[in-house]
C-alpha cells in the first residue's frame, strides 16, 4: 500500500505529467516513448488518455506498451474533473505508479485553468505536476499562422491552435525528422510570436531523439501552470463544434485467410478519397488493427498525407478487429457515411464487417467543472 501523505509526504505524491497539443501533434507517441524510458528507469508508470468517446486507439497503442492505461472517455479532463481524480486514484490504488503520464483530447485549450490549477489546489498533497508542455506539429504551426486565408470556422480552430501554446510551461516542436534545418529558425520564431519567452525543446517522438532530455528537464522541477490564458468560449466552442468526431469497434471476418493490413490501408485510402471529395478536411485518422497473428495502427494527419504503419501482423487470418477513430472538418453524418462507405468497399463481397459500436458526433461546448482566474 502507498504510504499516505501525512506518513510520509515526500514520497506518498505522484509525479503528474500531462502533455497537450492539437490533434496528431504526437502526444500518444511521446507519452509511449517517455513511458518506456521511465520503466527503463526503474519508475513505475500509469497513463490515461481521454476522448469525447469510447474505443480509443491511442488507449489500445500504449498498452501495447506493456503499461497500465486507464481512460477518461465521454468527456475532456476539463469538463470531466472529477472523473480524472477518480481515475488517478484508482490508477494509484491498484497499480502505485509513481508517475502518472496524461493526454488530455487535442482540441481541448484552457487547461492550465480548468486543469492544472485545480489540481494543484485540491490535490497538493496527491500529485506533483511537472511543467506542462504542449506539442506542436511543425506544418500545422505554420497553418495556423496564415489567418488571411482562414474562413471563420479554420480561424476558430487556429484560435484554439494558438491558445494551446499560449498557455504551455513548456513548447516541444515534434517531428523534426521531417523539418529540414534551415526551417527552424522559422518555427521558433512563430512560436515566439505567439507567446514570447516560452522554453521550446526539439524533438521527433517518432526516433526518440530529444525524449530524455525533454523528461530530465520536467523531473528536475519547475512549476507547472504558470500561464493562465483569456479565453473566449464561443470561439473555442465553434473550434471544437468545426470537427466531426467518429470512434467506432468494427469485428471483421472472413471464411479464408485474409490480408487484413491490405484491408486496413485500402478503408484509409477509400476514406481519404472520399473526405476530399466533400473537401472534408482530415485533422486525424487513426486505425488500430488485432488480429492472431499481430497488431497493428495506422495514422494520417493530413487530408493527402500518406500512412504511417506501426506494428505488424505475421500472418493472414480469418478474424480481427479494427478500433477506428477519425477527426475530420465535416459533418458526423457525412463522417459517418464515408467512413461506412469506405469499409463496405474496402471489404468486398467476402468480408464480414460488423460494426460493434459507432458514435458519431460534433464536440460539444466545454463546461469546465472549475476554472481558476488566478495562478495557485
Ligand atoms: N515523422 C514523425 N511522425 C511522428 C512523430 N511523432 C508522432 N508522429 C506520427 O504522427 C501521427 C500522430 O501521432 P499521435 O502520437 O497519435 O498524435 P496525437 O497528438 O496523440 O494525436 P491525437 O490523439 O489525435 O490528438 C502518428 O502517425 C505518429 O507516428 C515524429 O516525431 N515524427
Ligand atoms: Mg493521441
């Protein structure tokens, strides 16, 4: 059992890593490398990811991480508070983790206010929160700063892009792997833009490089919550509502062996065909795949980006399972409709698709359980 705070208050806290950024920054990809980086440690880790629904893939992607994942799903941690507390305790209860590593949903902003503050006044004694740090993608960081070409509603989802790093301990640009040299210069300086004086860490989450020293950096100390941001909640509100959010359990079966990456890449294609023609714009779509042989996720962030597979399935079998969650300006009808559409045709006539659980749907207004006007 965990010695309680008043037996020993130096070790009965729980090291709180919470990591934002928009949608397909790399949050789940940081939190699974700085997971496997802890464990190698010697630390015991817990994590929880959110969704405004069930069927994650990000959950089914760190446990293939071999770590104790827990979710908070229905709801971001914001308007979900006080089920985060429970999910940490229970985390706490059953697994003693001595960190916890978070991903709160990568449309949310406000959460120093809604989040961190909170917790640092209800739970001082429970949790140790390290600097918050917000990921960003390079390209889409760029995007965001092109307002001229931005209709209202690609200006509210930048709003929130921006707010994001507004309020950040601590700014990673992800995915340097894919950001030639000379463009750096370029990124730090947009960041500066946004919010002058903000620590910025280099990283590609993808080939580890840039994890350790990011993770020494937070556990060595530093506040965390340091920035609280004005937030304007019917622009953040049509942000969040500009997305249509689709997660769905589909069982897939087959009287012979069958292919079923082939199958997975064929939907994605199929689906990315399909959301350009109604100029639905993808912020992310991500597939987890198991089958007996294997595991596998597929994710595009971009409406023409090209999949990026992790994972792999030995062998071709009759049965497996698809976890599918799609991000995407539109409508959850049309999200819906494309997304049936393109498994029936990826299927063909000798695939079974039954589609377990569906939930289709446009984010709703955050309603925080707290939000703190003041830095705690
Ligand atoms: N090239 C490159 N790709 C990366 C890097 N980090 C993550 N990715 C890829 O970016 C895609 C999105 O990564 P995720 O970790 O799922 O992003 P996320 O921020 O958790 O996304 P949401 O949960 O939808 O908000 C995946 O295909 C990752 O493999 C990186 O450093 N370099
Ligand atoms: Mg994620």
């Amino acid at each position: 059992m965990r010695a309680s705070s008043k037996e020993n208050p130096d070790t009965a806290r729980v090291k709180m890593i919470l990591v934002g950024g928009f949608l397909g920054a790399g949050k789940t990809t940081l939190l699974a490398r700085a997971a496997e980086e802890l464990a190698a440690r010697g630390r015991r880790v817990g994590l929880i990811t959110n969704d405004q629904a069930a069927n994650l893939v990000d959950t089914e992607v760190l446990r293939q991480a071999g770590q104790e994942v827990k979710e908070v799903s229905g709801a971001c941690f914001c308007c979900a508070f006080n089920k985060l507390l429970y999910v940490c305790e229970n985390l706490i209860d059953l697994h003693h983790p001595d960190v916890i590593l978070a991903e709160p949903v990568g449309s949310c902003t406000d959460l120093s206010a809604t989040v961190l503050q909170p917790l640092k006044k209800l739970c001082a004694d429970r949790f140790d929160l390290a600097p918050y740090t917000v990921l960003v993608d390079p390209d889409k960081l760029v995007e965001s700063l092109e307002d001229g070409q931005a209709d209202d509603i690609a200006a509210a989802v930048r709003y929130i892009y921006r707010k994001q790093i507004e309020e950040a301990d601590l700014v990673v640009v992800n995915k340097i792997d894919r950001l030639a040299a000379g463009r750096r210069a370029e990124i730090l300086s947009a960041i500066g833009q946004i919010r002058p004086g903000t620590p910025v860490f280099l990283m590609s989450a993808l080939e580890r490089t840039g994890v350790r020293e990011w993770l020494d950096h937070i556990l060595s100390g530093g506040a965390a919550g340091q920035r609280i941001v004005e937030v304007d909640y019917d622009t953040y509100a049509a942000g969040e509502a500009a997305l249509g959010w689709l997660n769905a359990a589909v069982e897939l079966s087959a009287g012979k062996p069958t292919d079923w990456k082939a199958l997975a890449l064929r939907f994605l294609k199929n689906l990315q065909t399909g959301l350009e023609r109604q100029a639905g714009e993808v912020a992310h779509l991500k597939l987890f795949l198991a089958a007996p042989a294997g595991r596998l996720q597929v994710n595009v962030t971009s409406s023409a980006g090209e999949p990026l597979v992790q994972g792999d399935l030995a062998a071709a079998s009759t049965h497996a399972t698809l976890v599918i969650n799609a991000r995407v300006r539109i409508s959850p009808e049309q999200l819906r409709a494309a997304v049936e559409a393109s498994l029936a045709q990826a299927a063909g006539p000798t695939v079974t698709v039954n589609v377990a659980e569906i939930s289709s749907f446009r984010p709703g207004r955050p309603q925080p359980v707290h939000r703190y006007g003041q830095i705690v």
